[in-house]
C-alpha cells in the first residue's frame, strides 16, 4: 500500500469513527485518495457535486439542519479556493463544516507546479481550527497515531463552542491510486471496538442560577418589556412560556423557531416602519437572543431602547448599534426556562403588550386584506402562503434579500414548521445546494424559497440530484433581476437598471429542463398551496415559478405599508 493510500484510509477510518456520515466529494487527480477512501467505506454516505462552491454549501446545508458536520473533498488550486464562501457563511452562523482540501507536496509547492497555490490557512480567521497535514512517508514511525489524532481534533473543532469550519490541508504525494507495488510498514488500526481514538465531550453551557434569578427580578418589575428573538434556535413552547411568565411582547424572526404564541408580534416589521407608533411603543427592557438581522426598522427601534440583555450560548458580541447594557453566555433556552421558573406568572397583560395585541391584530388583517385580494402571484403573498400552506415537520430554506425579508414580514405565527437560510454572511450564493444539503439531512417534506437571481447564481447545485433520491419543491420568484433594489435607496439613480435591476431574461422553465427538474407556472396566487402539495407528493425536484414584475412588487410593498399605517391610525 503506497504511502497517500495508507494516510487517507485511515483519515477516513478515523472520521468515520467520530460520527462523520456525509461527504461531498468534487473529481480531482490530487484528491483521489481521499474520494477512493470515502468510496470504499460503507459507513458514510459520498455525495458527487462537480462544482466545488456547490459542495462546499450543500455540505453547509446538512450540517444546518443535522447539528453535525459533513465533509467536502476537493482537489488544489482554484478548486480549494471555490469553497471559501461556504466556509465564511459557516464560520458567521456557527454551522459545523469539514473541509478536506488535497494538495500538492512540499518539494512542489512554490515551483510553478501544475493547480498549486498556497493553500496553507486559505480561509484565515474564519476556520475554528486549520492544519497543513504533514504528507505520508514510507518507514516513518508515529504517522497512524498523528493522522488519527488529527482526523478526532478535526471533528472536535467543528462540533466546539462555537462550532465551525475546520480546514485539513493534506499534501498527498503521487501514486495517488492503489497499487501492490508498496509494502506499508506500520499497522493502520485504529482503536479496538471501532472506538475513536481521542473522544471529546462538549459541556451545555447552563445559565448560573444567579443569572435566571435576576434576570427574573429585571423581567418582573418591567411591565414594557421585548423578548426579540433573531438568528439563533430558541424552543418556541420555552419562548411562549416565558412571554407568559412576563407579560412581554415577543419580536420573532422567521429562521428562530419561535414566531408562536399570542405575544408574538408577526407584523413588526410593517409596525416599526410607522416611526409614530415605533417611537410610542419602545419598551423599557429588551432581552435580545442571537442577531436581528432582517429588517432596518427592528434595529432602530432597538436602538433606542434604555436597556438591553442579549443571550448568545457563547457570548459573542452581538451588538452593531452599541447599545447592549448586558451580555449573558448561556443556551438561551435554558435562561428563559429557568427565569420562567422564578416568575410568578402568567402575568396579567399590560397596557403596553394590549397595545401591541391591537396593534398586530389590525395589521394582520390589513396584510391578509390586501394579499387576499391579489389573484395574479406577488412575491408577499407566495411567502406568506408558502410558510402556512407546508404540513408540520416540513423544512423551509429561505433564500437572501428578499425572500427572508417577506417572510418576515407577513408569515403569520405557526408551530412545527422550521425556517433555516443561509444568515451567517447573508449572501444569496449557494442557495440551491444549502437546500439540497437540507434536504439530504431532513425527515420530512422540504420546500425552498428564492429569488430568479440565488437560481442561477447556483443553478450548478442542481447538479447533485444524481447523488440520489432528492425529494424537495423549489418556489422560485422571477422578477427578472434583482427586485429588492426597486425598495432601496438606489432606486431611480441614473443606470439605475443596468447596475441593479440587472434583467438577464433567463426563465426558469430553462433551468428546470437543463437539469430535469418538474416545472410549474404559477398562474393564480391562489393555487400555490395545491401544486406544493401534488410536488411533495410526486417526490422528487420540482421548480414552481412565481411570475412577478419589480415595479408592482414595490408599489405592494408601499401598498402593505399604507394599509397598517391606516388601520393604526384610521
């Protein structure tokens, strides 16, 4: 067995030992070792994207959805380079990745040598952990305990506090296929019992009971009080008790898990973008958990806020506008379990939680007012009714700019329903391939929404539907370009269309039929939730297109923004 060969079975072993069940593997010469190890392993499923920006996110997809990391595999130069978005988003969103990236060896390094650059800390600071992996020697004593100890911190690292991405650089040198003409020295067991070699436990990061305690005092004396919950997983039943508990308001982004509840305010953000009513109905104390990351108007409100708490499990310092008075490092679940249990709630509701009731229920009926009265498809109401129409137990990946915008603003509150996107960084790239990641690591129906432009921009991700049974119902809406600059400050500048509108003219019924997805014009907005229903009950890919034209959509907006601000003071 020759010495590349030997190094990579057992990285594989090892991995795969630790927990590792998916890989994305990219073709390549140099990496060949490594995809013939994973291929040959019955343990761990190998997945094929030829695109390695695609790998890397469908990767990232599953390790969103499964909490554990999936590796990708690729070859050196430009196709290590191509993984680096994905890594950044898992880097910003706490996502485990492992990346696996081949390389030349040392003596070719720096020579002119064929697809090498300098891979060593190719992604820089957003890596939990890198490595250049020393490559493999014939007769060199200690290698099998490096490489496995290497393969278990790898898989520690990514699994931390915070979890991450973790970069292995392996310099393998050729023959990088199998052969009979070496005879590898050392015995490449690992473990007896299958066990990993090195196995770490990560503790829960508990609240002190002090914090509960007097984050229950704060809470019980404050009768205006916000929960605001932005881009971290809360358990909406702990949410929706505490706002009990505490009488308070709660502030839910989509992507949260917890837009449940009769405190919840799903209309904020058309809400605060009447500054009469934002400015009346500021609270004394907010309790900030993860990033509000979606709407300008949440932000300012928040930032006139007297006094503000944010829980972040690992006490990042989650605070654009300066204005965070307290941070606390705990799960945020548990604090607001445990601070429910010194309430004495359930609070009789006060003044300012009624206002806000009345508030959200005279906009709630202003949006599905105006939405309901649409029978020609509009981008609002295909969120809305995307989000209401999918069974308990589906998955929702929301594409960036505005698809995660409208839900936002006009999902109605619902249990069993979870919304992931790729928030991290916030871009629209990977979109396709985040989703069929997703869609690999999820149990249950899976239903994407997004924009004409996160289509193309990773219509390649489409590529992995060969790996297997992909079963997912993509609701693309097609404005043909980039629709959420017609609601910015850009909008009418001169070369304003050329610079962001950006019309491409590519339908998606062409991408569809490119890489054989079921395609399905929406005709009536009304006949969304059927054709979502016969596409997950068919299986496989389906593309439904959502015809809009970015002039309407703005003045929808503008229309939706109209109707809360009469229903508020009308």
């Amino acid at each position: 067995m020759n010495p590349s060969t030997a190094q990579a079975r057992v990285l594989v072993d090892e991995l795969v030992r630790g927990g590792l069940r998916h890989v994305l593997v990219a073709p390549g010469s140099r990496s060949a070792p490594l995809a013939l190890a994973f291929d040959g392993c019955g343990d761990v499923a190998v997945h094929i994207e030829i695109d390695e920006r695609s790998a890397g996110f469908a990767a990232l997809g599953i390790g969103k959805v499964s909490g554990e990391p999936a590796a990708v595999v690729c070859s050196s130069g430009t196709a290590a380079v191509n993984l680096h978005p994905a890594v950044v988003e898992a880097h910003h969103s706490r996502t485990p990745l492992l990346v696996l990236t081949a390389d030349r060896p040392p003596e070719l390094r720096d020579t002119g040598a064929n697809q090498t650059i300098d891979q060593v800390g190719l992604y820089g600071a957003a890596t939990r952990w890198a490595i250049d992996v020393t490559v493999a020697e014939q007769r060199r004593d200690g290698q099998v305990a490096y490489w496995r100890s290497v393969a278990a911190r790898a898989l520690a690292a990514c699994r931390g506090r915070p979890p991450g991405p973790v970069h292995c650089n392996v310099g393998l040198r050729a023959p990088l296929v199998p052969d009979d003409a070496w005879a590898w020295d050392e015995r490449l067991d690992g473990r007896p019992d299958g066990r990993p070699w090195t196995v770490t436990a990560t503790t829960p990061s508990t609240p002190h009971p002090r914090v509960a305690r007097e984050l229950a005092e704060l809470v019980s004396t404050v009768p205006r009080g916000a929960l605001v919950l932005g881009d971290v997983v809360v358990d909406g039943v702990v949410a929706e008790g505490f706002a009990a508990a505490a009488g308070w308001l709660v502030i839910a982004e989509p992507h949260s898990g917890a837009r449940t509840g009769d405190h919840v305010a799903s209309t904020a953000d058309l809400l605060l973008a009447d500054e009469t009513f934002a400015d009346a109905h500021r609270p004394d104390v907010a309790l900030v958990v993860g990033r509000p990351v979606l709407t300008r108007n949440v932000r300012r409100w928040l930032d006139g806020v007297a006094t503000t708490v944010l829980i972040d499990v690992d006490g990042a310092w989650l605070d654009p506008g300066r204005t965070v008075s307290r941070i606390v490092r705990a799960d945020p679940t548990a604090v607001l379990r445990d601070a429910t249990a010194h309430l004495d709630g359930p609070r009789t509701t006060t003044h300012f939680l009624a206002q806000w009731q009345h508030a959200e229920r005279a906009a709630r009926d202003a949006v599905d007012t105006v939405l309901d009265a649409q029978t020609a498809p509009s981008e609002p109401r295909a969120a809305r009714d995307l989000a209401a129409c999918l069974p308990d137990g589906a998955l929702l990946v929301a594409a960036s700019s505005m698809p995660i915008r409208d839900l936002s603003a006009v999902m109605r509150p619902r249990r069993g329903l979870r919304v992931i996107g790729n928030r991290g960084a916030g871009g629209i790239d990977g979109f396709v391939s985040t989703t069929l990641g997703g869609a690999i690591a999820h149990d249950g129906p899976v239903a994407a929404l997004c924009g004409d432009l996160s289509l193309l921009h990773d219509q390649n991700g489409f590529l992995l539907r060969a790996a297997g049974d992909l079963r997912a119902v993509f609701v693309v809406v097609n404005n043909d370009g980039g629709g959420i600059f017609s609601l910015l400050e850009q909008r009418g500048v001169d070369g304003f269309e050329r610079l962001f509108g950006t019309p491409h003219g590519i339908r998606p019924a062409a991408v569809a039929v490119t890489y054989g997805l079921t395609y399905h014009p929406l005709a009536r907005a009304d006949d969304l939730p059927d054709l979502v229903a016969a596409g997950h009950a068919a299986g496989g890919l389906h593309l439904i297109e959502v015809r809009t034209d970015r002039d309407a959509n703005a003045a929808l907006h503008q229309e939706l923004a109209a109707a809360v601000a009469d229903a508020l003071h009308g």
